[in-house]
C-alpha cells in the first residue's frame, strides 16, 4: 500500500511538470507569434488584431518577426530596396500594407504571396520600380497605389498588365515615365489610359521580318535540294542514253564476226 501511494505520488509529479511544460512551450510560442517586431511599435485594432509601425527607421530589409494576428503594416520611408518571395507569408490576417517612400526597385516572383485572400490595399508608391512584374502580384486582388515611380512603358509591361488581379483603378497609377520604342509619345501619360498604343508594334515587325528571313531560308534550300536533283538524275539519264547507244554497236560486231566464221 505503501509502495502504491509513492508511486502514485511520483506519477503525479511527472504529469504536473509535463503540463507545465507543454502550457510554457505553448504560451512561448504565443509570444512569439503576437510579440511586436524588434524597434517597431505596434498597437491593438479596435476589432482585434495588430497594427504594426516601422515607419522611418532606415530598414534595409523587410521585418521576418511580423505578428501573425497584424492586420497593418507600415513600413514607409525607409531604405528597402527589393520584395523578396513569400516576404509576408503567414500574414493571413494583413488588410493594409504601406511600403511607400522607399528604394524599392525589384518585386520577386510572389513577393506578396498568401495575401490574396486578405489584403485590400497595398502602396507601393514613391519608390525606383521601372519594370513590371506580373508574377509579384500572383492572386492578389487588392486596391494598389502605383504613383510616383519611373515606369518604363514597353512591350513587357503591355503583356504584363492583363495578367494581374488588381482592382483596375490601380493600374492608372503606371505612369511612363521611358518608353521602348523612345518615341512612340507615352511619356508621362498613365499607360492604361492609352489603349490606342501598341508598345509590342516594333515586337511585332521584327517578329514578321524574322519568319519572312526563315521562309526565305527554307525557300532556298528547297529550290537548292530541288535544281541538285534535277542535275543529278540528268546526269544519270545522260549516262544511261550513252549506254543504251553504245548497245546496237556491239550487237552489229557480234554479227559480223558471226557472218566471217560462216564463210570461211
């Protein structure tokens, strides 16, 4: 009896530390999850989740400690110069984010992939971005401010633009600032407005002139093949006219010679 009432004991203690165990682990785990990013300042929403704050702190790279419950991120006017892939996922609960006034001048392959389903506006204005990249935007069907940066208008960005989800509207911010070609008369006009130019016409003619070159090629090797073979089989008929011709001279010596034996 004794023996049973210490190992009850025992086991006892054993469960009550593994408890506490598993209850710190899992309240870690929350803390790291809702704690604020490091030098940020974060604050509650009125309807649950965080508002996180890393405006002006000369960030050259996006936080990787976001709060999973953040609803808003701002990280304007700092130095970040590129969007990594997947810079935000785990972010399921993120409805605004502000990386205006920045260096920005690459947006990766699903930069703000796992934001579809959530995010309703998105400011990437005042940045260095020049070239659009369709496969940053993947799913993404939020309101997005696009002003202010140097835009190059060219063939690229006209396949580019139907790709996307964004809210139509959001498009009018592309503002060219070059064009390629250089004087086809876009620059400083909101692209989407100009549905009249074809930036992909130059594409278009060098495509032509390259199949007009490779129809031309196999063209002439077609009439090369073709006046080849015709020489070839003149030859051989010629050949063989020569050795059809060479035929009743030799049967005619064969009869002579045959005649000579006959009389002698």
């Amino acid at each position: 009896m004794h023996l049973a009432a210490v190992w009850l004991l025992r086991y006892s203690v054993v469960m009550c530390l593994l408890l506490h165990s598993l209850v710190l682990m899992a309240f870690c785990f929350h803390h790291a999850a809702t704690t604020c990013s490091k030098r940020c300042y974060c604050s509650e929403t009125e309807n649950g989740g965080k508002t996180m704050r890393c405006s002006n702190l000369q960030l050259t790279e996006i936080p990787e400690d976001i709060p999973n419950d953040t609803r808003r991120v701002y990280l304007d006017f700092n130095l970040l110069s590129a969007v990594p892939t997947n810079a935000f996922t785990g972010l399921t609960h993120l409805v605004e984010l502000d990386l205006s006034h920045n260096e920005i001048s690459q947006l990766e392959p699903g930069a703000f992939r796992g934001l579809g389903s959530s995010l309703q506006f998105l400011d990437l204005s005042s940045n260095k971005l020049v070239n659009f990249n369709a496969d940053a935007f993947e799913g993404l069907r939020a309101r997005a401010n696009l002003t202010n940066n140097p835009w190059l208008c060219d063939c690229n960005l006209q396949m580019a633009l139907p790709r996307v989800d964004l809210e139509p509207a959001s498009l009018t911010g592309i503002v060219c600032q070059t064009s390629d070609p250089e004087k086809i008369g876009v620059q400083g006009l909101a692209f989407l407005l100009e549905p009249d130019i074809d930036l992909c016409v130059v594409m278009k003619r060098t495509t032509d002139v390259a199949m007009l070159v490779v129809m031309f090629g196999w063209f002439t090797m077609v009439i090369s093949y073709l006046v080849y073979y015709v020489r070839a089989n003149q030859e051989d008929a010629r050949r063989h006219l020569e050795y059809l011709k060479s035929l009743p001279s030799r049967q005619g010596k064969s009869e002579d010679s045959s005649t000579i034996s006959t009389v002698v």
